[in-house]
C-alpha cells in the first residue's frame, strides 16, 4: 500500500484516471444489461455450432413452450375461460352478421349437391321450382346457425380448446411472445437499463478508492467483474421483490418490486396484447374450425343438416330416398355438412367486428388481472427472468472483467508515462 503522500501525488497526476472510474464502471453497468435484455429476447432461432453449447438462442424463444404454457396456464385458470367468450355472443345477432353470405352459401351447396345427386331431376325442375327449394332451405338457414351456436355454448369445452389455441399461436410466432414480454415489462427493462448506470457509478467510486490505495492490477477487472454481476443481480432482484412497499434506510426511502408496482399499467397493456394479438375473434373462430376439437363441430353442424334435410324432405322423404337411393341419400347430408364446414371460414369472417365488441376481451383481461394474487401477477412476467437467469449474470460478470481488464492496461500506460 502507498503512503498518503504517494497517493496524493497519484490522484495529482493521474486525476483524469481516477475521474473517469465511475464512468467507466457506469458504462459497463450499462451495456451489461443492454446484452443481458437482448440476450433474453434474440435471436429467435439459434445461431451457432452446435445448440446448445456453441452458440445462442435467445432464452424466451428457446424456451416458448415453457414460457407459453406458464403463461397460458395463469391466463385460462385464472383470468378467462372458454364459456367467458362464447356466453357474450348472441346466436340471433350472429344469424344477421352472417345473414348475405350464408344464403349465397346455401345457394351454392344446394345447387352442386342437387346436380350431383340427382342430376337428372335438378335440369329437368323449372327454374321456379329450383328457386323455391332454394329459398326453402335459405329460411332454414339462419335456425341452423343458431342452433349450431347453441350446441357450442352448451358443449364448449368439447369444441374449444383455449389452452391449445393461445400456445400453438405463441409457438408459431416467437417474436409475438417476445412482444408480450417487451411490451408489458417495458418499464421493467428501461429500469434494468438505466439502473446499471447508477450502480456502476456507485461501485466505480468505490473501485478508484482501492485502486489509489493498492495500485493492484485486480483490482480493475474484479470491480469490473462485479459491477457486471451485481447490477445484473440487483436490477433483477428489485423488479420482483419486495412484494409489498417496504422502507429502507431507516425509512429514507420506500421501494417495492418494480413490477408490483405498476400493476395496473401493466394489466392494461398486457390485456391489450392479448385481446388484440392472441385471444381475438379470428383465432377463437379458426381454432373452433380447425382446431383439434374441431371434428366434434362437424358432427353438430351434421346433427342439424340432416334435422333439416329430414324436414325439407317431409312427406316426400321415402320418394327421395327411393330415386337416390339410401345410401347416397346418407352421403348427400354428409356432403352438404362438409361443404359447410369448408364455407364456414369464410362466412363466419363477417361476425369478427360484432364478436370483438361483444366479447370485451381487453378489458375483462385487464380486470381481471387486477383481481390476481401477487404471485400469481408475478407470474406473468417472472418466467422470462427465472429461465437461465445465471447465464445472464454470468455474461455481465465476463464483460465487465474484461472492460476492467483493458481499463487496468490503460491506467499502468499513463502511470509508465
């Protein structure tokens, strides 16, 4: 160690050095959690070797299906569930929305599966005749979607999957789950940033006192080496904790984990991702068309073709049967199901407006979000931080070892000269 006098004459000579420690230490902070966010978040896909050693992927898309089954899990048990939805929508309102392209449908699918069925009989009918059985059937129409409408809301858990729908949607679009933790941790991530600057600041200070008092070449990259994992660790840890207001300091100043705090900010935001990038009309509508229930519809869209067929047929129905046969009598109403099933998509496209109103969906969300325990609000945004949370503050501990490094080389070049 130097006597008072060397290091006076030290601090003299090399005050630049000395002045520029805190900043130095300031901008390892930072750019420790800048790799730290961005870590987190890219690239998408991994870029490397050999996964997962030789390379890097960032930890949300390499962990999508953790991240969305949490999330998902939190969303369907606690803030909506499938009957939520479909209990808003009113089969008379969804009739009318959809009225003009459903008859233009039914048009369609009588006319092909008349002449495919009796080809003979359709060209030989009158034109008139052909457009009563159409219009016939187009009065039907509207009773059979409401029926149809009425069978999902008592069967929906048979018919739609809201577990399968948002995770296979996150996990198709990795970068929209980055999107929903960016945007509603937004304020989370801009603190980790700028925290970095005012810890490394502290810690800097600190450094250029045990470097005048030692001149020991550790000194620099271990301060370094710290300041990188301990900013990443504090920031961190103050995002989430504590869970209450709590003082510090003898009561000097108050701090609750950042994200607890902005509660109600981040409710609206992350209602309004979901609701407008995930559990929207189009995806619920596609994932009871397509979904992986999605055969069970068929056979309620089949139940009330043939209800209505069986109807339209009446008192002629033995005749029919008998100039198609039964068998292709059978077929005819598993072809007019199917080819509804086909037009459905298009169809239903008209009742995305009226259903994104009726369902409410951002601000049930975000109500309902408010209504949730702290650990399970935690939960919402904590698995991105949780899932190889080391790795992040290992790298900030390497980079700021390293800067530390190059920052002692300088400070003996300006000491030799």
């Amino acid at each position: 160690m130097q006597s008072w006098a060397e290091i006076v004459i030290d601090v003299q000579k090399n005050w630049f050095l000395y002045a520029s420690m805190p900043f130095v230490a300031a901008i390892i902070g930072y750019v420790t959690k800048i790799v730290a966010i961005r870590m987190m978040f890219q690239p998408i896909e991994f870029i490397g070797i050999k996964p997962p050693f030789l390379g890097w992927q960032g930890i949300v898309p390499r962990k999508a299906a953790i991240m969305a089954s949490i999330a998902c899990d939190t969303m369907t048990s606690k803030l909506i569930k499938p009957s939520d939805i479909f209990d808003r929508l009113d089969p008379d309102r969804i009739a009318e929305e959809i009225e003009k392209p459903l008859l233009e449908a039914v048009e369609d699918i009588t006319r092909e599966v008349a002449e495919q069925y009796a080809p003979g009989l359709w060209e030989a009918a009158p034109e008139a005749v052909k457009r009563m059985i159409i219009s016939r059937i187009q009065e039907e129409a509207p009773e059979i979607v409401k029926q149809i409408m009425l069978d999902i809301k008592a069967n929906i858990n048979s018919v739609f999957d809201l577990k399968d729908m948002v995770v296979s949607n996150l996990l198709r679009d990795k970068p929209l789950l980055n999107r929903i933790f960016l945007e509603a941790g937004h304020g989370e991530f801009r603190f980790i940033r700028n925290s970095g600057l005012f810890f490394g600041f502290a810690i800097g200070c600190v450094q250029a006192v045990v470097w005048a008092l030692t001149q020991n070449v550790w000194v620099m990259p271990l301060f370094g080496g710290f300041t990188g994992w301990f900013t990443d660790w504090l920031a961190l840890k103050m995002i989430f904790n504590p869970k209450q207001p709590t003082k510090y300091l003898g009561g000097l100043f108050t701090w609750q984990g950042l994200f607890l705090k902005r509660r109600l900010e981040v409710s609206a935001e992350y209602g309004r991702l979901i609701a407008a990038e995930i559990v929207t009309p189009r995806n619920i509508i596609d994932a009871v068309l397509r979904g992986p229930l999605s055969d069970r519809l068929f056979g309620m869209v089949q139940k009330q073709v043939q209800r209505v067929v069986d109807a339209q047929s009446g008192v002629a129905k033995p005749f029919v049967v008998l100039a198609v046969g039964s068998t292709k009598y059978q077929d005819m109403k598993r072809l007019v199901s199917t080819e509804i099933m086909k037009r459905l998509p298009d169809t239903m496209k008209h009742i995305e407006k009226y259903a994104h109103d009726a369902m409410d969906l951002e601000r049930t969300l975000a109500t309902k979000m408010q209504d949730l325990s702290i650990e399970e609000f935690e939960n919402l945004l904590h698995p991105a931080f949780e899932q190889d949370e080391w790795i992040l503050i290992a790298v900030g501990a390497v980079l700021g070892f390293m800067v530390g490094e190059l920052q002692v080389h300088v400070m003996l070049h300006f000491a030799a000269h």
